[in-house]
C-alpha cells in the first residue's frame, strides 16, 4: 500500500501511463545509453485521490538487484 507523501491517503495503485499520439509506450532502463539493453519493464503510477499528486514506480525491482 503506498501513501502519499504529501497528505498520508492511501494512494490509488497499478494505473497506467498513456502517451499522447504515440502508441509506443514508455519503458524504464538502468543505463539510458544503451538503445535496446538494460530495460526493467514499464512503469506504474499511484495517484492519491484526496490531493492528486502521482507517483511513479517500478513494480518488479528485481532487475534492479541483479
């Protein structure tokens, strides 16, 4: 459960980001010079539905671990 840092509600999770005209998605990546390596999957938002601030995070870190 994630909270939100600015009012302590609990956050909305799992929702997506969608990018405008583009279908192509975005994905997260440790190192940003590699083109096609080092991608740790798409990103996830919580939004608090009280304040409305967002939140983004990776919700499988394995990757980040290895």
């Amino acid at each position: 459960m994630r909270m939100c840092i600015c009012c302590n509600t609990k956050m909305v999770e799992n929702c997506g980001i969608k990018v405008k005209w583009a279908g192509y998605g975005i994905d997260l990546t440790d190192d940003e010079n590699k083109l096609y390596g080092g991608r740790l999957g798409e990103p996830k938002m919580a939004i608090c539905p009280s304040c409305g601030e967002v939140s983004i995070y990776l919700a499988d870190v394995e990757k980040l671990k290895n």
